[in-house]
C-alpha cells in the first residue's frame, strides 16, 4: 500500500516542476448534473497535456546516478509516455517507449518530439507492455511502470493533496480509472485526510477491467476492446492498485463511447476545454446521471489529459451536432423540371436553414421516372426546426425523409 506520507514526498519532491492545475467551477453543467457545486481539476492543462508527468517524474527523481546511466524503457498508450519522455529529457535520461501501433499519432509525436525513441508495437497497450520488457530484458534498461508502480501511484496522488487545499469542502471527487494509479493516489490522500469525501472511478464500458476485477474479488483480465477512451483500455489492473481500491473507492461505474464522445463535445463547446476520451469519461458518467449519489453534492470531475486527435475531434463535433439536431440530412423526391432545384433552396432559405452540402440523384435513386432524388445537409437549430423544415417542404407535394 502506498501511504500519505509518500505522496506527501513525492509533492516536496516534485515541487514546481509540475504545473498545480486549476480546479475551476462549472456553471454550465451544475444545473445539468443537478449539483450543488461542480469543479473540474484541469490536469488536462499540464505542459505534456495530462496527470501522468506527476507519477513520472516522482520515479525519476529517484533513480540512482547507476539507473540513470543504463536509462528507462516504458510501456503506454501516450499520456505516460510523454510525460516519462519530457522528463527524462530535461534530466539526462535516456528513455525508450513502446506504443501501441494505434496509438493517435498526436502522441507519438510528441512523444518524439520529446527525445524518446519510440517503438510502435501490438494492438493494444497490454501488448506493448510485453514488447517493453523484452528491450527491457535486452538492453537493461530500468521499467517504469505507467500504474502499478507505488512511486508512479505516490506521484499521481499529488493531485489529491491539491484538491484538499483547492476545494475543502467538497463531497465527493469522480476520477477516471484504467490500470489504476491515478484513482489509487488520489484516492489515498484524500480518505487518509478526510474519509468522509466519496471517491468515485469511472471506466469505458468497452474494458473495464478494474470493475470486473473488484466485482471478483480478484484481478481479472479481459479480452481486448476498442473505445474511444484509448488511456484507459487496460485488459488487466495492476495488483498494487487492485488492493488500494478496493481499500478507498467507494464505487466505480461505466460510460460507453455514445457518451464519452457527448462529453467531449460539450467540454469543448460549454466549457471551452480541449479533452481526450480517457480525460471525459468522469464528465460523461455526471452528465449522463451514472452517479446519483452525487446529486445535491459538491462534486470535482478530475479532467485528466486532453491529447485528442484533430481528427477524432473533427468526427466528434459532427456526430455530436448530428444528435442535438443541428446538422441533418434531408431526401427531398420532387418533379425531375426545370427551376425545381432553386425552388427547394429558395424554401430552405425562407426557413433559415444552412447549406453545406447538396447531391442532385438521377441514375441511383429509387424516384421515379420524372422525379429526382436531392440529398441536402443542412445546418439547423434543432429537431424542431428539422420538423418545421420537413413541414414546409411537404407543403409543396414533396417526399421528405430524413437519413439517419
């Protein structure tokens, strides 16, 4: 078990070397979640974008001159490995980290970037970890582990000590979990100090080990699965980890990618915060009423890394505004004449409508000889402005159906 007086450590060691994120109130989403205060601990604002530099850095900040030498080789998804690679860079430190091939290439990157070798291997992190001790084996390099390492956990678990200070009064703290270091950390310093606090963890429902593991009660391990929330598919919990939540964390609950990918959107469009899938899913479990206990509470959603892909984010933004209804798809059938197309751009202008795509179908569509198929991508105001959109087109004798 990792005690409060090696966080404690590990806070005095780090010092300013890392960033004290903000813990900043949400008026936007405390009426949504039906709080009676909400915060978000932005670890997502770190300078390598998430919480894992904390736990890095602690274990190399111990380190002998002789480990320093033979240099570190660490197995992540991304967030460890850039915090690890930034690190050990500005220290000296030669350092090796294997990724799996999926990893969004944001991370790999900047991981480079940061002067670490960079070893794409498997399909998952847990194969990445077994490549990563192999060139560990090989090359006799010193593993640092992403979670299951009581150093890692103390360092993760400064940010606990900084919610202490931060928000005193709070009832309750909703922290992401994938192997379990930083739930484990941050779990300890804040039941060691105040044990009234509710520690709530949160996973993607695609891989849940750790709820699995703590159902058992015993390590589980699951077959691989693909979300969204790539930092914390993690097929089995680390044991060090395993024992220290099942020895502070009240419960832990699941979140799909239908929400996560919700979350993300409204951080980015209400918030004004750039959050990847594993940093979302405790705003996703509070935005989508996963935790009712948490009604009528002072709760802290810990935000905890933002290197999203632009790409994903671009995917998410158009899925997202899909759903509220603000973009649609139309299929209009009317007569195959002459002065008709302008006629249905004029009728969508009149209701205020936007748009961004149009496809005039003849040969492909399923109308009729003397009729044409158009397929228009709106931008709208909502579903009920797609109802008086689809109304007013239908006045005119057209087919209107909406593509989903």
């Amino acid at each position: 078990m990792v005690t409060l007086q090696q966080i404690e450590d590990a806070q005095q060691r780090i010092g300013d070397a890392v960033y004290r994120s903000a813990c900043a109130r949400s008026e936007q989403f405390k009426e949504v979640t039906d709080c009676a205060a909400l915060y978000c601990k932005l670890e997502n604002l770190q300078r390598t974008g998430a919480f894992k530099e904390r736990g890095a850095l602690n274990k190399l900040l111990t380190l002998t001159p002789d480990e320093k030498a033979r240099g570190v080789i660490a197995a992540s998804a991304g967030n460890h490995a850039q915090g690890l690679a930034y690190h050990a860079g500005r220290r000296g430190v030669n350092s090796t980290i294997v990724m799996p091939e999926r990893t969004p290439l944001i991370k790999a990157a900047r991981t480079r970037g940061y002067g670490s070798k960079v070893v794409l291997h498997g399909s998952n992190f847990d194969e990445a970890y077994a490549e990563a001790l192999r060139i560990q084996d090989r090359e006799n390099r010193v593993f640092i582990h992403p979670f299951n390492d009581p150093l890692v956990i103390a360092g993760q678990g400064t940010i606990g000590l900084e919610l202490l200070e931060q928000c005193p009064y709070m009832d309750m703290v909703v922290v992401p979990i994938g192997g379990g270091g930083l739930i484990s950390g941050v779990a300890c310093a804040i039941k060691e100090t105040n044990p009234r606090i509710k520690i709530i963890g949160v996973q993607a429902a695609a891989i849940a080990s750790m709820k699995a593991s703590v159902d058992a009660g015993k390590l589980v391990e699951l077959p691989a699965g693909t979300t969204i929330a790539d930092g914390i598919a993690v097929k089995r919990p680390g044991d060090y980890t395993f024992e220290m939540i099942r020895r502070y964390v009240d419960d832990i609950v699941t979140v799909d990618d239908e929400e996560i990918a919700n979350a993300i959107l409204l951080l980015l469009e209400r918030e004004k915060t750039v959050v990847e899938g594993a940093g979302a899913v405790g705003m996703a479990a509070m935005l989508n009423g996963k935790i009712p206990s948490a009604r009528g509470r002072k709760v802290v959603a810990l935000i905890s890394g933002g290197n999203i892909d632009v790409n994903l984010v671009s995917r998410i933004i158009e899925r997202g505004l899909v759903k509220d209804g603000r973009l649609v798809r139309l299929v209009v059938r009317m007569p195959d004449r002459p002065g008709m197309l302008a006629r249905l751009t004029a009728e969508i202008a009149q209701q205020g409508a936007n748009v961004v795509e149009i496809y005039h179908n003849r040969a492909f569509s399923k109308a009729g000889l003397g009729e044409v198929a158009v397929e228009v991508t709106l931008e709208t105001r909502g579903r009920g402005h797609i109802e008086e959109l689809m109304g007013s087109l239908g006045q005119n004798g057209w087919q209107v159906a909406e593509e989903t």
